[in-house]
C-alpha cells in the first residue's frame, strides 16, 4: 500500500491539474522572483548549497577513477540532470515565503515531513540514474576519440578538441547526446518536484503533469531548458563554486515557473509549521525521505513529554 501511495499519491481520484499556455514574458518574471527570494534568504541559500560543489567534485573522482579533465563538460552539463531533484529545499523556502512565514534554513528540510516525501525520493533517484548514465556515455563518446590516455594539461586537451577531426567529432555527437539527455529530464521533471511540494499526487501524476506542461508550452519550455543549462555551466566554471548562487536562484524561479504553469490548487495543502525544537533534520536526510514512519512528529511528541516533566 506504501509503494502504491508512493506511485499514485493519496489526490489521483481527484480532477488533474490544470495546465495554463505562458510566454518569455512569464519565464522573465519568474526569474526576476527567484533572484527576489535569493535576495531575500541568501545565507540560507550558500549554506545549503555550499555542499553541492563538494560534493559534485568527490562524484567526479570517484566515479571517473581518472583524468577528470575531459569530464569537465559532462560535469558541468549534468548538473541539470540533477539540478530538479537537488533544487528541491529552495522550492519549499519559496512556498514558505509566498505565504509570509517565517524562514529558517531549517525549513528546506520540511520535506522530510511531506506524505510526498517517498515520491519525490523515487524521482530523485530517477534523474541520479540518468546523471549516471550520461557520465558513462559522455566517458565512451571521448574513449571512442581519444581513447584511454589522459589529457597531459589544460592547453594539450583544449588543443585536441578544438583543433582536431576527433575534437570536433567529441563535440558534435557530445552535445547532440546530452540534448537528448537535457530534453528527457527536462520534460519529466519541469514542474514535477514542486508538484510533490504542493500535492499529494504520487510520482506518476506529477511526472504525467510535468510532460503535459512541456507539451502545451514546446517553446517556451525549450527556452527555459536553455536557460537552466546555460546558468549552470556558468556557475560550473569556477571548479563548480557558482552553483552556490546559481541553483538557489534556478531553485526559487523554478516554483515561481510551477506557479505560472499549472492551476492552483482549489483545496491547496497547509505549510507544515516547524516545531520550535528541531535537531535532527540534517542527520535524517536522506534515510528519512524513505522512512514509512514520520520522525519529525516523534521527536515533537519527545520534545512535548519532556517539557511536561520539566513543569
């Protein structure tokens, strides 16, 4: 019954989600929100996001074993593969903000709490598995032109792509590759997390939903996809530290775009209220996420006994 809850959500006997057709001018102003809501909040936004980059680079050795030179580009490419799934605490700063509650950094941790909170970890596995996959590709198109040698220096590999048939080769099918790659992900994932977020859907319908909003709006989704990939190698560049600013503002400007895009809810779900003591949000991710038990109500009822013992 959990995994079906997990799949299907408690809300699918209701009507589905409403899609609305938006413009540019629609994906200028759910920028302009984001950096809004980053302006508003940006110690909480570096403080989560500071573990991003570490952790990207850690990936990246571990999982290449080598050279990590010429997966530079895949790297910073797939951090939009994943960006949905990692960008899922600032959707929830911004639900918070929205609705002029009080924000800590704590409260990108009350999805932890959410009866959605399996679906959304099933999603983010989804998209660490196409992330994976693509690192494998991206690894076999340059062994396919390079072989297995490694780039002596950043000089010699710039050198042998830009200036050689197999370098232009690596480009062309590279990118051709990850577009296809850019444009699965970006169709099952636009509005599916703060979907999660804001309804009890299950994975199915928010996916479902995500490809509709892709469908009525081709264009302008294509541009946003633009958009997002473009920011995140930017913010890729200087050894994946950018991505501290770059991802909450693409974390805020993307609720704001779910907003735009699909119809609220008639019978919208409440913002859980944070418990005045919380301690163990950090130490639960991301076993809580899967966990069948809601922890945090445990700890408050724990918080609540202990008080009464005091007095």
């Amino acid at each position: 019954m959990e995994h079906f809850h997990v799949l299907m959500g408690a809300d699918t006997i209701r009507t589905r989600p409403a899609i609305r057709t938006i413009g540019v001018a629609d994906l200028k102003d759910a920028l302009k929100r984001g950096i809004a809501d980053f302006s508003a909040m940006p110690t909480h936004a570096v403080f989560l996001c500071v573990i991003y980059p570490i952790v990207g680079l850690v990936m990246a050795r571990l999982i290449l074993g080598y050279d990590v030179l010429p997966m530079l580009f895949p790297l910073a490419a797939g951090f939009a593969l994943v960006g949905p799934f990692a960008a899922v605490g600032f959707y929830e700063l911004s639900r918070r903000r929205e609705q002029g509650l009080d924000i800590s950094w704590e409260d990108a941790f009350d999805v932890l709490r959410l009866p959605s909170r399996g679906a959304i970890a099933l999603l983010g596995l989804l998209l660490l598995a196409i992330f994976m996959i693509w690192i494998a590709v991206a690894e076999a198109i340059y062994i396919a032109n390079f072989g297995y040698a490694p780039a002596a220096s950043m000089p010699d590999f710039l050198h042998q792509v830009f200036s050689t048939p197999a370098g232009w080769t690596l480009i062309i099918v590279g990118n051709l590759v990850g577009f296809l790659f850019a444009v699965a992900v970006l169709t099952i994932s636009v509005v599916s997390f703060p979907l999660l977020l804001d309804r009890d859907v299950g994975a199915v319908e928010a996916v479902l939903t995500s490809v509709r909003a892709v469908a009525a709006n081709p264009l302008t989704m294509s541009m946003w996809g633009l958009i997002v990939a473009g920011l995140l190698v930017i913010g890729s560049l200087p050894l994946l530290f950018g991505l501290a600013v770059v991802v909450p503002v693409l974390g805020h400007s993307t609720w704001h775009l779910y907003r735009k895009v699909v119809e609220p809810d008639p019978n919208p779900r409440p913002v859980l209220q944070r418990p005045p003591r919380r301690r163990h949000y950090a130490a639960q991710f991301p076993a809580a996420l899967f966990a069948g038990e809601d922890r945090p109500a445990l700890d408050d009822h724990r918080d609540r006994a202990r008080a009464q013992s005091d007095e």
